[in-house]
C-alpha cells in the first residue's frame, strides 16, 4: 500500500466513525469547543494532510474508540501464521544500523523510549505488542505488514509467538 493510499484509506476510517457517531465536521468542532477545526478534520479524511500518531490518539479518545479501529488494514494477502497476525514481535536492536539512515530515525526513537519506559536497557533485543508495530507503522505511513516486512528485510525483526 503505498503512503497516499494509506492516508486515504486512514481518511475513509476517520470518515466512517464520525458518520457512525451522527457528526458532521461541524458537529465535531463545535463539540470540540474548537480543539478540532473542520477544516483539519476533513483533510484527514480525504487523505490530504498526514495525521500524527499523537493526534490519532487523541482524536480516536474524541471519537471514543480504540485506535486500532482507526488503522486500516493491508489488504495484501495473509496466511495464518503471518507477522501482521501475531501478537508478540522481537526488535534485534544490533540490527538497527542496517536500517537506511532515512528510516533509522523513527524506528530508534521508539526503541529507546520503550526502553526508557520499561527500565530495560540490555541492548541487544526488544519484546514489542502488535499494537506497539501498528503505532510505528503510522511514523512510516504504511500498514503493520509493511513494516514488518521491510524491519525482516532490514534483519530487525524476529518474530515470536
């Protein structure tokens, strides 16, 4: 799925749960109180403007819903068994150099937060959830599986049951 079709098919997500929720874009600025500009709003929907992970968040918490209802699927073909389908992925952290320097930069940061975050600072691997490759997927504007495949074709990614 390339990043245009990504973005518009994240807007048709958007679209849907604000028509699911009885909300014109006008609705959702005023129930806002304004944190929400119709305009902005819109320019999600159509695929316009990228949306960042933290205003996805927020804006699925404004929504009332999951952000994994948000994310749209990769309509390629999968097999059971398939990474996007598992729940537990391995990071191979002394892999990350392999990463093109272009794509380096999201990929560390997120490491090294979570590692922050847990304390856990071996630095050879890093256990991340499915949602946890899913909110990265948005930082590189792909689906999951996407990025599970270029991290495996990076030697990133080791997958775990």
């Amino acid at each position: 799925m390339s990043n245009g079709d990504y973005s518009r098919a994240l807007g048709e997500r958007l679209r849907k749960i604000r028509i699911q929720k009885n909300m014109s874009l006008q609705d959702v600025q005023q129930a806002s109180d304004g944190r929400w500009k119709a305009a902005v709003v819109g320019a999600y929907e159509r695929g316009d403007r990228n949306v960042t992970v933290a205003k996805l968040a927020e804006l699925a918490e404004f929504y009332g819903v999951p952000v994994s209802e948000i994310i749209p699927e990769d309509d390629g073909p999968t097999a059971p068994g398939e990474i996007g389908r598992r729940k537990r992925l391995v990071l191979d952290l002394e892999s990350l150099d392999n990463v093109p320097l272009e794509d380096r930069d999201p990929i560390s940061r997120f490491a090294s937060a979570i590692q922050v975050q847990r304390g856990d600072f071996n630095g050879r691997v890093l256990t991340i959830r499915e949602d946890d490759l899913i909110a990265l997927s948005l930082l590189y504007q792909t689906s999951a599986d996407e990025l599970a495949r270029r991290l495996e074709t990076w030697g990133c990614l080791v997958a775990k049951g």
